[in-house]
C-alpha cells in the first residue's frame, strides 16, 4: 500500500489538534509536537495519533512503528512510517 507523506502530515495534525501548517516546517521535532498539541500530552499521545493516522488512510493495523525519540524530527519519522507501510 502507498500513502502520501503530505496526506499522512495532514491526518495526523487533525489527529493532534494543530493546523496542518503548524506540522509542514521540516525541522520540528516531536518534542515541539508536544508543546502545540492540545490533545497530546505524552510520547504515547503522538503514537497513537501516528497509528490512528494510518487506520484513517487504510493501512494496515498490525504495522510496527519505529522506535523514535522527542527530539526526532517529524520529517524524518514520516518518512519512515511512509517506507515501512509501502512494504507492506
């Protein structure tokens, strides 16, 4: 299956509760997530809205997630979420 990076972005920001905007700048990290989110108030916040993500666009529920950090930056964990649902 394929999922956009741009469409995952978006669904996830629904997901926090921040404007799609707020989640497009390359650099932020989850750790910023965090302090915009109103819904997220932990790590395990921002993996649900991850898995919830995905289960919104139709992948499949038993994918595993990277481990990540706070200080991971956003791109980069999408970009994995992306490559890992494409082998699926």
């Amino acid at each position: 299956m394929k999922i956009e990076k741009e469409r995952l972005r978006r669904t996830l920001a629904r997901r926090l509760g921040v404007e799609p905007t707020e989640l497009a700048n390359e650099n932020v990290t989850l750790k910023e997530i965090l302090e915009i989110s109103p819904t997220a108030i932990n790590s395990i916040d921002i993996m649900e809205a991850f898995i919830g993500s995905l289960v919104d666009l139709g992948a499949q529920t038993d994918l595993e997630l990277p481990a990540v950090t706070l200080d991971d930056k956003l791109d980069n964990t999408l970009d994995t979420i992306v490559s890992a649902v494409a082998t699926t």
